[in-house]
C-alpha cells in the first residue's frame, strides 16, 4: 500500500514541476519527467513486481526442501504484465519435519496457467527447510 502512495505523491511533484519556470540556469522538465515515470510505475504496480522478483531471487537459493501442498484460496491481483497476473496465494502443505503449514505467497502467474492455480487444486511447495513459514516458492503440477 505504501508503493502507490509514494507513486501518487512523485506524480503530482511532476505535474507541479511543469508549472515552475526554468530561471537561473536550472531545467526541470528531465525532473519532471523522472519522476513522473518513476510515480507512474509505482502506481501500477512496479514496487509489487520488484519486491516479488528480488525475493524470488534471494530466496531461490537457499530453497531446498519441496513438498506437495494444495491452494486454499487464490486472489487476483491489480494488473495484467507481459501476460502474467499478479495473484496472492494461500498455500497449505506439510513439511519434512510432519508438521502442517499454512503460508500466503505473491506470484506473477502466466495466464495460460492461471487454471492450475485454482483453489483445491495440488502444487509443488519449495521452501527452506529450517524455516518452512517465512515464504515459500509455487509451482503448478501438471
């Protein structure tokens, strides 16, 4: 919630840096602009899509334990990016350790797959072993 604040505010310092004369040597249309754009992407959605990527990435590595789960719910995020959907997962599995989790995920999911995310519906859960709840990575079984 707070990326499209931010994104707001950097939108209306652009439209109010239009409105300032360009005296004493100083431009600002390429300030304008920058964060005109950077305020846009956050708008839409940009601080999501970085924040899922760089986790993905970061948590990619260490993710060694997989384990069949099922999704409880599914819910369909704010937008559309290159043909894949921004949704919110519910996913319940059992780890190696016997013991039920039950942990919630972000995924950009193409939408020639988004079916075989539906609730009820198995995926495959990796996770990290010495930490099964602190997030988990989804994969759809086909």
């Amino acid at each position: 919630m707070i990326f499209p604040g931010i994104g707001l505010l950097l939108v209306l310092v652009a439209v109010s840096l239009t409105f300032v004369d360009s005296t004493g040597g100083i431009d600002y249309s390429w300030l304008s602009m920058l964060c005109g754009l950077v305020g846009a992407l956050l708008l839409c959605g940009g601080g999501e899509l970085a924040g899922i990527f760089g986790a993905r990435l970061l948590k990619g590595k260490r993710m060694r334990a997989h384990a069949m789960g099922l999704v409880e719910s599914i819910e369909l995020g704010r937008g559309i990016f290159n043909g894949r959907a921004l949704v919110s997962l519910v996913v319940s599995f059992a780890g190696e350790d016997g013991m039920a989790h039950r942990t919630k995920t972000n995924a950009l999911v193409s939408l020639a797959t988004l079916s075989t995310y539906e609730k009820g519906r198995p995926v495959v859960v990796r996770y990290d072993a010495s930490d099964p709840d602190g997030g988990i990575l989804v994969e759809p079984v086909n």
